[in-house]
C-alpha cells in the first residue's frame, strides 16, 4: 500500500493505491472514495494545515481502519478527556453527540468515535487544537457544515454548524449538562437521542436507550 499527495491548496487529494480489497468498505465509511484499489480524500477553500494533515493520516490510517473494522479496542473515554481538557479554556460553543453522549451516562454502548457539534468558527479552532493529530482538514459538508477529524488515539470528529448547536432549533435538543470525570459536558436529552437512533434504525441503540431511561 503507498500512499502520495496531489496537487497543492484546495486541489489537494490524498491517494492511497494498492488498497486492500478487505479495506475498501472501512475507508468508504471514512469518507475516502474508493475505485478498486485506489482511495482518494479531497480538500476544498475551508481546509487549513493540509500537508501536516495528511502526513499525519499515512500513519494513522492502519490504526483507524482497524477500530473501524472492530479489530482495535477504541479508547474513547481518555480521547474523550482529553477534548475536553483542551477545550476548558476556550471560548467556544460544543455539544457531544453520537454514542459517547450516551455511554457516559450509562448506556449500554460502544463508541467507535467521539462526536461532536460546534459552530463553523469552532470547527476551524478544533482544527488548530489538534493540529498535531489532524487526519482530515475541515471541509464543507454539503447540507450539514464544516466536517473535521482528528486520530487521538481514537477518532475525534466535529461538524461546524451554528444551526445544529442552537438550544431552540438545533435536532438535538434539549440540552443538558453532565458531570463526567471532573468535566462538565453538554450532551443532547436522552429522549432527543432516543428519537436520533430511532430515526437511524438502530434498534440496539434504541433498546440500551431506553433501559436506562424506564429504568426501575
């Protein structure tokens, strides 16, 4: 497998060849587009630390392949802790989603990744915080906002969208506070996630929600 980069600013494309056929699926569901035994990931104008990026995403790829396939145990809670502390001290807007926001209330699931929702100018600044861990340089998402990834140990993935962080229009409200690990963190309501997984067909989610939430 052999990875290169080409073009320069917003027509960068990261190319890995001689992708492994068991590979494809994984990359796929990491937002690389795969034409046989090639994977390519494109930046765009929002993008920033782009070389740094991708020079750490050739190294990084095997280990997020492999938590992606569920080969590698994902260490969530500690990349968790560590977003958290990195972001103590700023001034910016974020809410937790997706299974990490359950699991540490209790809920009966496996986080594959830490999600989490900010706005555009939070999405640029999540970039910077991680530069030295970023695998994806932030790019629009058409229809959702401005998309990053970071690889800490464990995928750390952010979507910029003010719309979405909002506490009256954005789909996971309510908003709550919990008290995780010496961290307060804002997390969407159980039952806004319950109608989240819901939608998506997760019925194992959806069962594991809701016995915490009938509990007793």
């Amino acid at each position: 497998m052999r990875h290169r980069i080409e073009g320069h600013g917003p027509e960068t494309i990261f190319v890995v060849d001689d992708v492994p056929t068991e590979w494809a699926a994984s990359l796929s569901s990491l937002g690389f587009s795969v034409d046989g035994t090639t994977a390519t990931r494109s930046v765009d104008h929002h993008s920033r630390h782009i070389e740094a990026a991708f020079a750490t995403l050739a190294m990084r790829l095997p280990a997020m392949v492999a938590q992606q396939m569920g080969s590698m145990e994902v260490p969530w809670a500690d990349c968790l802790s560590e977003l958290a502390s990195r972001l103590e001290d700023t001034e910016i807007g974020w809410l937790l989603i997706g299974t990490a926001a359950l699991a540490i209330r209790g809920v009966r699931v496996t986080p594959g990744d830490i999600d989490v929702v900010t706005d555009e100018a939070g999405a640029q600044l999540l970039a910077d915080l991680y530069r030295d861990e970023l695998v994806f340089p932030v790019m629009h998402w058409p229809g959702m906002g401005l998309f990053g990834r970071a690889f800490d140990g464990a995928r750390v993935e952010w979507l910029g969208n003010e719309a979405f962080l909002s506490e009256s229009t954005g789909p996971w409200r309510p908003i709550e506070s919990v008290r995780w690990r010496d961290h307060v963190l804002s997390v969407p309501s159980m039952e806004a996630q319950l109608a989240v997984e819901e939608r998506r067909g997760r019925v194992g989610h959806v069962v594991a929600i809701r016995e915490v939430l009938f509990r007793g």
